[in-house]
C-alpha cells in the first residue's frame, strides 16, 4: 500500500504551496490510471486517475493524498465520481483539513459501502501541501525563511559584498523555491543595496514557470524608481509595503508597482496585520530572501515556520561583517528556535540544512 501511494505522491512533483494532489488506480496489482491535480480550475487527479482507467477502475483500489472534496467548487465533487467507478477500496493519506471538505469526503465514500483507510504515507502528503494546510486553517502563509552564510556565519563581508557566497547550484534551487511560492519577500535595504529580481529563472521549456509576487518591505518609501524590481513589472508583480500613504502614488500606477499601507507603530510594520493581508490575497507561500533586519524581524516576532540555510565553505571573517541574524538574541540556549525533521542537502560543496521551526509550548 505504501508503495502505491508514493507512486501517487511521485506523481504530484515537486512540493508545491497550492493544493496539489496526486492520484493512481491500481487493479491486480499493476497501475490502470495515474493523474494529478495540475491547477486551480481544472480537473483534480482523482478524476483525471479513473478517466485514465476507464472500466479497468472496477473493483480497483483508488491511491490519492488528500481526501476527495465532496462540495460543488470550480469543478464537480470528486466522490460522485469515484461511487460511480465502482471501485472497491480508497487510500487516502490524510485528511483535508478544509472546514468544507474535512471528513465529509471520507464519510461519504464510507456510507456508500466503501473500504477507505486513511493515513498511509501521511508525512509525505502532508509536507508535499504544507503552505495550503497551514493557509486554508489559519488565513496566513506558510514562511520559508532562507539564506546563504559562509561556514563562519557572516551573511556578507565587512564591505557588504554577498555576491556570491553560495555556488551556483545552490542557487538553482532557489530558483526553485520562487517558482513554487506565492510571494518572495526581502527588505528594502536589499533592493538598494544588491538590485535583485527576485524572480524565477528556470528553463521555461522545462514547464511555464509562474513568477512570484516580489514584496517588498519598506516603511519609509525607499525603494528606487529604477529598481529592477520596478522596471521588470511587466514579467512579475511587485508589492511595496509602506507604513503610510505612499507619497510617489502616481509614479508607482504608472510602473504597475502595488502599494499597500501597514499598521506600524514608530516606523515598524506589524508583521502579523502583513501576513494576515497577503493571506486574503491568497499568498499561501511566502518565501522570506532578506536580508539581516529582515530575517532579524521575521525571527524575532516568531513568524518563521521552516528554514533554509545553505553554508558555504568559505570563510570571510571581520567583526563588522553581516550577521544573518541581529538583535538582542537569546539569553540562554533553552530559549533558542530549534529546528525539527532536519534534512541536509549537498549542491556541490554547498550544504543546505532546512528545518521546521518547533513551536514553543
């Protein structure tokens, strides 16, 4: 059963922060129908699985990593199909914790005198949907924080040079992690400093790579009109975040740059009022770029929901270099942020270490 529905979770790809599900008919013991669900609007797998099967899908095992919808959305609920393929048994890997779908589907299949188990191979479903689960309980976005520091732990040299401290394999997967996100969020202080684009850069003929929303935290209205980030709004959108009323309006309709207002208080945004925003705007994934203050704020106001740092073995030295990390800190270890289900990746001599932020009791 494992197997079959990793085949499933193969099926999906990559880790996605929309709602991606991955479904495989299995009848003998050989796969009759595969199908996963590709985007918004369109046919979810479950379906697109036991159209591929056609009446092999009799007496078959259905493998899918989210619970069949059972409401009326942007397409048909997918438990009227599977009680019409006249299957014998459901594989769910766990549940949709949507108040819309949660248990109904499963309730329905079950009532309708089929088998269905739940909770096979959950870990994998779960994490391959992290950023959905997390936004459709909760109305705010997943944060995955990441970096680059040298193997002594500086973020750029005493001169502020950064460019470049991880390889370029390191950064390919980053690359991967803008397609794969809603939003990319960096500080102004970034924008003035090393002009990013912040947007995606993977080979399009590989697939049609969406590009994020490039936000940008700036309470002051800092940003410079010929940013890349401003000029380049035609390929990607790009959000400043200002702590009033922006003073450059028309400059910014005319670029094609949003701006929004955010609560703050002496000049400090209210991070809580910001994700909140970009959840009703339905930014499911946020990946957090930087730079120090940036990371410091996100860290500090315990917003950060998974980490990646990729370390490079370089070393730059100088007290006056940048620290990822600032502010106070700690006082002790025991109050230290730890990171649990670690995994370490190698890109060349780069190693990459994420982890999920173990939330205090």
């Amino acid at each position: 059963m494992g197997e079959s529905l990793e085949l499933a979770l193969r099926g999906v790809g990559w880790a996605s922060p929309n709602p991606m599900v991955g479904a495989i008919v299995v009848r003998d013991g050989a796969v009759v129908g595969q199908g996963y669900h590709a985007c918004c609007g369109e046919a979810h797998a479950e379906v697109v699985a036991l159209d591929q099967a056609g009446e092999l899908s009799r007496g078959a095992t259905l493998y899918v990593t989210l619970e069949p919808c059972r409401h009326h959305g942007k397409t048909p609920p997918c438990v009227d199909r599977i009680l019409q393929s006249n299957l014998s048994r459901v594989v769910v890997a766990h549940e949709d914790p949507n108040p819309k779908v949660c248990c109904r589907g499963i309730e329905v299949l079950r009532q309708a005198g089929l088998r269905v188990d739940v909770g096979c191979r959950e870990a994998e479903a779960r994490c391959m949907n992290e950023a959905f689960l997390k936004w459709v309980v909760t109305r705010k976005p997943f944060v995955h924080a990441k970096y680059a520091m040298t193997l002594d732990g500086k973020l750029a040299t005493r001169t502020g040079d950064s460019r470049w401290i991880s390889n370029e394999e390191s950064r390919e997967r980053v690359h991967w992690y803008r397609a794969l996100y809603d939003a990319v969020l960096v500080g102004v202080g970034t924008v003035s400093k090393d002009d990013p684009m912040l947007d995606c850069r993977l080979p399009a003929q590989e697939r049609p790579w969406r590009q994020p929303l490039r936000v940008i935290l700036d309470p002051d209205e800092r940003t410079p009109e010929e940013a890349q980030v401003v000029q380049t709004t035609t390929q990607a959108g790009t959000l400043l975040v200002l702590a009033r009323p922006a003073q450059r309006a028309e400059v910014w309709r005319r670029l094609g740059v949003q701006t929004w207002v955010c609560p703050s208080e002496r000049g400090i945004l209210d991070l809580d009022a910001l994700l909140g925003q970009l959840g009703q705007q339905k930014v499911t994934g946020l990946l957090v770029e930087g730079g120090t203050t940036t990371h410091t704020y996100f860290w500090q106001k315990g917003a950060v929901d998974k980490y990646t740092v990729f370390v490079a073995p370089k070393i730059v030295g100088g007290d006056s270099a940048l620290w990822p990390i600032r502010g106070e800190g700690c006082e002790t270890i025991g109050q230290a942020t730890v990171l649990d289900d670690v995994t370490v990746e190698a890109f060349g001599n780069d190693v990459a270490i994420t982890g999920y932020c173990r939330r205090k009791e």
